[in-house]
C-alpha cells in the first residue's frame, strides 16, 4: 500500500536555523498520525514543506506517491490543512467561510451548496452556519476551519496544533468530529500537538520530534512500555516521560516545554 506521507531526508533551513534537519517519517493510509514536540522542533515547517507552501531545499516528500517538488498541484488536491493562524473570516458567516474555501479547492459548481452543507454538518455548526463567524466562541472557530478543509473531501488531513487555547470540552468536541468523519470517510490525518494526553487518546502512532528530527516512533502505547522496560519498573510512564527521556536535558536549556504558553496565547489572540 503507498503510504499517505513519505518524507525522506527533508531539511529546511532559515538562515543558519535549521528548522528541519534530515527528517523521516511515514504516514501509513487512514492512520491518526501525531506528530509532538515541544515549540521550535520543526513540527510546522515539515507541515508546511508537506503541504507544498514551503519549497523542498534538499530531501524528497511524496504524498500518496506523488512528489511535491515535481507535482504539487496533484498533491494539493488531495489535502486539507487546518494552519495555526486563523483561517476564517469573522465578517463572514460560517456558510460564506466554507464556501470561499470549496471554490479556492475548485468543488464543481452544482455540488459546492450540497457539499458546503454537509461540510458544516460535519462539524456541527448547521444551526450556526447563517452567523457571522466573529460571533462564534473558540471551539466554533476551529470546527469551522475543520469544515473549510474538508470541503474539499481530502484523503489526507494536515492539522497544525487543532486544540491549542480551547478548553477540554471544546478540545474533545473537536476531536470527536474529526474521527466521526475518519470513520465516514477512511481519510487520513496528520496532526501536531502539545498536548500528550490528547496524543496518548486520539492517535494511532506518534513521531516525538526534536531539534528538527523524529527521535521516537511508535503507538503511544509501544513509547511507554518501552520506556517502562529500559527503566526495569512497572510503573507505566506517560508519553511526556518518554519524550523527556528522548530529548534529555536539551528541552530545558532551549527553555522548549509541552506547556510552554507562547502558543497557547497566540491562538487565544486568535479566536479572541
Ligand atoms: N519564518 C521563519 N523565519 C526564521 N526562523 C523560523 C521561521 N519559522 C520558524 N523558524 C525557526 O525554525 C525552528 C522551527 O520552528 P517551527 O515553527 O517549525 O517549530 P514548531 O515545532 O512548529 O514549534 P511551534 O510549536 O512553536 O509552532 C525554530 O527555531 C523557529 O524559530
């Protein structure tokens, strides 16, 4: 089976950082793929080398075969992507929003009122889909952008920190609709978080990314017995116990933590 993402190599520097350094990372078919790590390991720029708006300066990515340097319009028909950055307009309703977004991704002209409809319903905002978006609360805001990605029926579904600022409901209801159409649809996803309980819950696999690299690969639950084993204890550790086994004492002297606020607070401006 051709996997979803293949990443071989890939590195992208900016300037002297190098923000991507040599990456490999597998994206299995209709798996929830979590790609952790702490702020500044690289998560958003292989995300954005994935999607094709950043260029490939050295290493290969192929999506479902297909090489984002050679083709990349092939590979942005079949992808959704969720950015950090606010992708929805407030002076828009949630029906305007969903709609931009089906003639940006060139949904046929006779389906695009169907599939805008199914698209919301999906995400539960058919009763609030006649709103102004700068009316709906943060949790709307996100479902909202889920739906403008998968107008477009993507079999790949690039999330760049979905939950981030929301509460643990919001946070859960988000996560609840992108399986129900997972389950619908058998789409793939590839997700980045901090959040390591959410990651521990929702994933299938997780790549545990550091200083550009994936250090750790595995089910969550592989990680933890692994790392119960090197230690020789019963005691099961979470995934942030793996992860800062992983990396060491280099998270702190970068000042890098899972909980580090700095985008916590930046999606808080966000939806604000
Ligand atoms: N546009 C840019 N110009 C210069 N440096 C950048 C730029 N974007 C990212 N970087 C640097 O590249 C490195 C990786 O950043 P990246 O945003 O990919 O990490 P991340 O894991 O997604 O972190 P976060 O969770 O904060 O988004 C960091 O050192 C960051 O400062």
């Amino acid at each position: 089976m051709t996997a979803a993402v293949s990443c071989t190599g890939l590195t992208y520097a900016f300037g002297d950082t190098k923000a991507v350094d040599g990456l490999e990372l597998t994206v299995e078919e209709g798996e929830v793929f979590g790609l952790l790590g702490p702020n500044g390991a690289g998560k958003t720029t292989a995300i954005r080398c994935i999607t094709t708006l950043l260029p490939v300066p050295a290493g290969m990515i192929r999506v479902f075969g297909r090489d984002t340097a050679g083709d990349p319009m092939a590979v942005r028909r079949l992808l959704g992507y969720v950015p950090q950055q606010l992708s929805a307009d407030a002076n828009l309703t949630g029906r305007e929003n969903v709609t931009l977004f089906a003639r940006v991704f060139d949904v046929a002209r006779k389906e695009r009122a169907e599939r805008v409809g199914q698209a919301l319903a999906a995400v539960d905002l058919t009763d609030a889909a006649d709103r102004l978006a700068g009316t709906y609360s943060g949790g709307m805001v996100r479902r909202l952008e889920l739906a403008q990605a998968l107008v477009s029926a993507p079999r790949l579904l690039i999330l760049d920190e979905p939950t981030i600022g929301l509460d643990p409901i919001a946070r859960t209801g988000v996560w609840e609709h992108i399986n129900a159409v997972r389950e619908a649809t058998g789409m793939t996803v590839l997700v980045t978080t901090h959040y390591m309980d959410e990651a521990d819950q929702y994933c299938d696999r997780v790549g545990l990314m550091h200083r550009g690299r994936v250090r750790a690969l595995g089910t969550p639950d592989e990680l933890r017995r692994g790392l119960a084993e090197k230690r020789g204890t019963d005691t099961v550790p979470t995934l942030e116990d793996v992860f800062r086994d992983v990396a060491g004492s280099g998270l702190e002297d970068e000042g890098g933590d899972f909980r580090d606020v700095r985008s916590t607070r930046r999606t808080a401006n966000r939806v604000g």
